[in-house]
C-alpha cells in the first residue's frame, strides 16, 4: 500500500501479475486495503490481459529452458 500511494499521482507505474484482479481482495486479505489499492491502480489503468499457453511451460515441454532475452 505504501509503494502505491507514494507512486499514486506522481508517475508511471507498471504492475504484472499472474492473479486475476477478482482474486485480489482475497490474497491481501484485507478488504479495506484491497480497496485502496485496486482504487489506485485500476483508475486511469491501461489493461493487458494475455491471453495463452505459458511459454514456460511450453519450453519445459520441449526440454528448451534457454533465457531468450
């Protein structure tokens, strides 16, 4: 919440996550937190949400678990 507030405002801030945002309220686990943070976050929010087979576990399939950065 703090990192949140601090950057509410100020700038850009870039979130990822693998958790879909209607599960948030339950792993924060405190509601009023969970509030104040998606408030912030999902205002003036650009949303990507992907689609598709992790390529993790695509790469894990074929033995390739090279970085291909």
């Amino acid at each position: 919440m703090e990192i949140v507030e601090d950057r509410y405002g100020s700038g850009s801030t870039l979130i990822t996550s693998q958790l879909p945002l209607k599960t948030w309220h339950e792993v924060i686990g405190e509601p009023t937190f969970a509030d104040a943070i998606l408030d912030r976050l999902v205002h003036n929010a650009y949303r990507l949400e992907l689609e598709g087979q992790s390529f993790r576990k695509m790469a894990a399939k074929t033995g390739d678990e090279t970085n291909s950065d």
